[in-house]
C-alpha cells in the first residue's frame, strides 16, 4: 500500500457517543465492500456489548488474558479457538447460514477442531479404526441427490475417537492417522467401512474453554457420533455427523450438533450384509443415505435467506460473489 | 464443580432462529448474575453479527486463524490482543466507560500494550531515559483534586519511546528498564523529572493487527505522547497520555487515543527553570496540572451513567459490586 493512498481523516476527542462512528468510518477507505461490511457491523456489535454490560477495565483485561490464553495452547493439532466458536454455538450457526439445506437434504453439523487432512484414500471395506478395544461396527452408507439419483465419485471424509473418547491427533506419541479414512462412493453412489462404535467423551477441557465451561457450571461432554464430510465439484460442500439415538448427552452436546434427523440406531448384521462384508451376523451395523444439495440450489438458497434477513433489518443489499453488502447506490 | 449440580435442559435441533436463546440458557445456569449477563450479551451480539453479515464459513475459518495468530505472537513483552483492542477503538471505549470524568478532571486515555511494572522507584529530577539521540526535555507536574488540592504521596507512573520510536520492552537484547519510571508526588503535589522529547512511532505491524491495518488502507502512526498512571486510594485510577500539539498524526491516531484537553506545548527554560532543575536555559520544558477525581465521584458518574445507558436499552439493572447485572426481581 502506497502511504499516499491512505486518506486521513481529522479524528480526536473521541468519546463513548462518538467513537463508533469513527471507527467505522476509518476502516470505510479501503476498496473492498465486503471487509468494509463486515468490519462495520463487528465493530459496532463490540462496541454496543461494551456499553450494554459497562464493560470494565478489569473485565476487558481479563478478556484479553483468556483470548490469549486460547491463542497460546492452539498447536498443529489444537485450536482452541475453534472449540470457542463451537461452544458459544457460533460454529453451528455460521455452518447453518452458509449451508442452508432443502427439506429432505442431509442437515448439516459442527466441524470440531479435529479433523486432520492425513487419512490417505482407503479402499471400501477397510477397518479405519486401529483400537482393539473398540466395539467393531459396520457403516453402509450411500449418496444421493435431491431428485434420489446416485452421486458417484464424492470425496468422503470420516473421522471419530476411539473408545477412550480421543482422536488420534489428540495422542502426543501417535504413528499416524487413525480412526480416519477419505474414500470415494461407487458409481451407483455407495460406500462402506469398518469403524469402531463411537462413544461420548469430552471436548478438551484443560484449557481455557475448560475452565469457562466450569464457570458456566457447563458439563463438556459431546454425544456419542461420527463426523463425515462429503464434496464434489457441482454439490455443497457437507459437514455433517451421525449422532447414536438415546445418548445421555443427546438433548445437551456442549456444541449444539445434534439435529433429529441426524440421530440413527445400529442394527445386528442379518446373514447376507455378515457373508458379504465379512463381519460377523448379529455385530453392529449402520446403514444411512445421505443426500447433497447441489451448489445452484445452495446459492440460490442462501441469497434467497439473505436477502429476507437483510431486508428484515432495513439495509437494502446487493450480492457480490454471493455474499451481502450494503447497497449504497 | 461437583457434576450433579449441572441441571441438563433438553436441547437440540438448533436453526439459525433458534440457537441464540438456547445459548444464552445454557449459560445461564451458572450463580454469578455479572458473568450471566456480560455472556448473554456477548453471544447474542456474536451471533447477530454472523446473522447480519451472513459469515461464510471461509470468513469464520478467516477469523480463527487471525485470532489464533493474534494469540501466538503474544509474549511477555507484546501484546497483540491490547493492540487489537486498540485500533477497533474498544480500549478508548472502556476506559471512558470504567473512568468517566466530570468537566475539570483530566481525562483518560488508551493504555497501550506497552506499560511494564519493571521500572523503580526514581526520586524527583532523575532522567528516566538514557537514549542519547534523544532531545532532552524536563517535566514539571502538579497533582490537584477537583476543589485544587493538591495530591500528595500518588504513585506516577510514566513511560514513553526512544528517540527511534521503540519502547525498551521492543529491544530483544535490552539490559532493563528505559524511558520509564515510577515516582511519587511530594505533599505539594509536585513531581518532576527529566526525559526526552516524544516521538511519533508506528504501533508494532509486523504481526496479524499491521496486515489488518494494512488490509484496511490504515497507517499504524500514532502521534508523539507520553504515557501516564496516577494511583493513589480514595481516587479513581487515571490511565491518560499527553500528546504534543502540531503533530502530524493528531487528529488520526491510530487508537483514538487524542484528546484536546491533552494536547501540550513545550516552553523554552527560563534561567530560574534552569538553575534550579539543573537544564539549559531555552532548552524545552513541559508542565501540567493533572487533577484526579476521588473514587466516590467516579463510583457515582459511573452508575448514574450505567443506569441510564441501560434505562435507553428498556433494560432494568440492578447495581452489583459496582457494575450492572439484570433486574429479574
């Protein structure tokens, strides 16, 4: 940035009634609309909090000592903050604007701060979990769009604890993936793998969110579940999980994921899915179709929701590469 | 926090509609009505500011990465979350927020991320800075309360740069404190010491907040200041600067800490200065009057200030321990 393209505007005493506007209006002079929108409306939800709860300096300290505090134990394989987002219910709700689902779709679910990009692609079948104290299950899933049709050569991605309720990422002496796969759907849309049955467990809770979930007198602990995630070029990209029926945390995941329809039950393995999938008749198995939006529908979902929002709000806005900004002409 | 006590309030099937007031419930169980009420705000204008802004889940993964960096180029001598604070004009706000002053008083300004609690116990008249690039300067300072009392035995804390615009805590190969120092008003009020003429500088933007600044087409310049604490019990802290008048940067600092009340002129030494502060006639020499606001006034401003604020919100408080929390009864 040229020094001289910066404008200047005259600027002091600032107050509790002014400061706002200012701040807004000093972060206005760069050339794109949409950083300048979101800043607008950032800063003046701060700013508002702040005058709402008369923040106090001791407060503000101790809000900056926790930010930092979160900052500082995110690793390679931590992030706190996400964990932050997800359990102020912040990573729900951006997943649910930014992926609005059609009724009959797969509903969307929270991310988490664990998925790893280390699975290498595993073929059908495989046993992705490693842990032989793990209860052996069966997932039999299949791909579908809106219309029913088979969608082949998705991009599935699955990752879940093992049975103490920890990633593998989680372990400091790990060798490698586990309890991960990416693999593809078939032509006709199906998939399947050998997993271990999932089990509740707590986020991380010896950090900073730890102790303000204590604080908040809030237990950690998320249902029993599976995370997938489904992409291929022309769909929504889906994050979602299965969440097992009857879990004690079921009506309480600290990060707000459970939806109705993404609840399922194991069934026992009959004879044939036992000779043809090589597992034994009677263990677990779960069968669930899942269902893509296409990227048109989702876009034009989304505009569709934003527009209504926006309008609700009395800001009149256009889309630029399908998000809002102000329209000021 | 024994695990009986969480009462678990059933939950699930969070939309963009509804996920807000069932955050704001679970937080809610909690028995500190401060902490119940500063979260209740905070996540409903989180999520307010995802809903109007529409936040794609680029953007909030765009978020969590500047917030982590933020975190991780924290230090014990760096603080980015105070910097952060203070271009968004958050840290003017508090602090006019916590220290409101009646007319006469001085007023506030931003902290900054750079004070330190190294520097001794310095008597009247010592240079505090060893920076021999610097233009030397004297500053004679006077202590009064709102009725013109003066102030005895008030802990004056001071810092400012170096001539290059750095503060000692910046340098990695520093031997201790610079540019600071720590002093007590005699029974008249008084203080005086020797420093050197301030600077403007660029706050720190090598980190996550410069890129922002940079993105925003913001200079990181603040104008040339020196850095003031008074503490004394009975009366209200004051965190405040003074700012040289003329600077090029004074009316577009770029943490809104300028106050015309706080704009000061240096004066030539006259021979009596001189001889009895020991400096060059002509040479420069800065004095103010501060005047501090007792404990009681400030407590009062506050609170007549926070039930009003909050009475325009339609909200009804009660005050606890100073601060306001919902009137449920």
């Amino acid at each position: 940035m040229d020094q001289n393209d910066i404008k200047v505007l005259p600027m002091k005493d600032l107050t509790v009634d002014n400061i706002t506007e200012n701040v807004i209006r000093i972060n206005s002079q760069n050339d794109d609309p949409r950083l300048t929108y979101v800043l607008e409306r950032l800063v003046s939800h701060l700013h508002d909090f702040a005058r709402e709860t008369r923040l106090s300096t001791k407060e503000w300290k101790a809000a900056i000592d926790f930010l930092t505090a979160v900052g500082q134990i995110c690793s390679d394989v931590r992030q706190e903050f996400i964990l932050l987002s997800d359990i102020l219910g912040l990573s729900l709700l951006v997943d649910s604007i930014d992926h609005p689902k059609p009724p009959q779709s797969t509903e969307g679910s929270v991310l988490g701060p664990f998925h790893s990009h280390e699975a290498q692609e595993t073929p059908h079948g495989d046993m992705v979990s490693h842990d032989v104290n793990g209860e052996p299950c069966l997932i039999l899933g299949s791909i579908r769009d809106s219309e029913g049709q088979p969608i082949g050569d998705v991009k599935i991605d699955m990752w879940e604890t093992d049975s103490s309720g920890h990633y593998d990422v989680q372990y400091e002496d790990r060798q490698g993936p586990d309890g991960r796969c990416v693999m593809r759907s078939d032509a006709s849309g199906n998939f399947w793998f050998k997993a271990i049955k999932p089990v509740s467990y707590p986020i991380p809770n010896d950090g900073p969110v730890g102790k303000l979930l204590s604080k908040l007198h809030r237990h950690p602990y998320r249902p029993a579940h599976m995370h997938f995630m489904f992409e291929k070029p022309g769909y929504d990209h889906l994050i979602t999980a299965l969440y097992l029926r009857g879990d004690p945390y079921e009506t309480s995941d600290a990060v707000f994921g459970v939806k109705s329809s993404l609840l399922v039950d194991f069934q026992p393995a009959d004879d044939s899915i036992a000779k043809r999938c090589d597992v034994k008749t009677g263990s677990l198995v779960l069968k669930h179709d899942f269902v893509l939006v296409s990227e048109e529908e989702a876009n034009s979902l989304r505009e569709e929701k934003s527009q209504k929002a926006l309008a609700d709000l009395g800001r009149m806005v256009k889309m630029v590469d399908g998000l809002p900004v102000p329209d000021v002409d």
